[in-house]
C-alpha cells in the first residue's frame, strides 16, 4: 500500500511532508507506514485519498473500479490548484481576487506589476 502512496508523491512532484501540511497528518504516521510498522486507520487513509483526489480503494490496492471524470480540467490546473493550497500568499490574493470590487483589484494590481517591474530594473 505505500508503494502505491511513493507513486502518487513521485507522479505529483511531492513529498510525504507536502501530504502532512495539506491533510494536517503527521509525519510519524507516513514513516511508520513506510517502514511496515503500522497502516493508517480509514478516516487517515481517506484524508490521504482526498488530498490525491483517489479513491481508498486505489490507495490500498492501485486498482480503479470505475473511471471517474477527472475533477480538474487538465494537469496544469492541478498542478496550479496545489501551488495555490501550499502557498498562503497565492490563496490571499485569490480571496481578494474573488471578494474585492473588479475595478479595485485592478487597481491593486497595476501596483503590484509596477513594484515587480521597478524591482527587475524595468521601470515603467
């Protein structure tokens, strides 16, 4: 079974600690686990399914009984949708982007490119 979990963190460019912070496990569980101490328990197993976005029953056994729609539009899409739950600072602004008035967000913006721009050495 944590062969199957050493699939997903190498196919999703993870570690064990990226699984820890996103499902708030710790640490001792995976390393006990991948040393055949112990197996976790089905409420764990499952917050490990969710944080891959697999069913317990492919984590335990690799199998998939039935196809299921994948549930973001593409690999890059995943790959933005973990960075953004890692990453407080990307979540912050994606709050602002969705709670503030479009024309103030703008406004934040522009500010925010100029600072980038004038830090690279291009200013305006």
């Amino acid at each position: 079974m944590y062969e199957i979990f050493s699939k997903l963190l190498e196919e999703r460019n993870l570690r064990a600690a990226d699984v820890c912070k996103g499902t708030g496990l710790p640490s001792s569980l995976f390393s006990e686990w991948k040393r055949g101490k112990s197996n976790p328990k089905a409420d764990k197993l499952q917050k490990i399914a969710d944080f891959f976005g697999v069913s317990i029953e492919y984590l335990m056994t690799g199998e998939k009984k039935e196809e299921s729609p994948m549930y973001y539009a593409n690999e890059e899409t995943v790959k933005l949708a973990q960075e953004m739950f890692e990453d407080e600072d990307m979540r912050s602004l994606f709050d602002m982007k969705r709670n503030m008035p479009p024309e103030r967000f703008k406004v934040h913006m522009e500010f925010m490119k100029n600072l980038y721009n004038q830090e690279k050495g291009e200013d305006y």
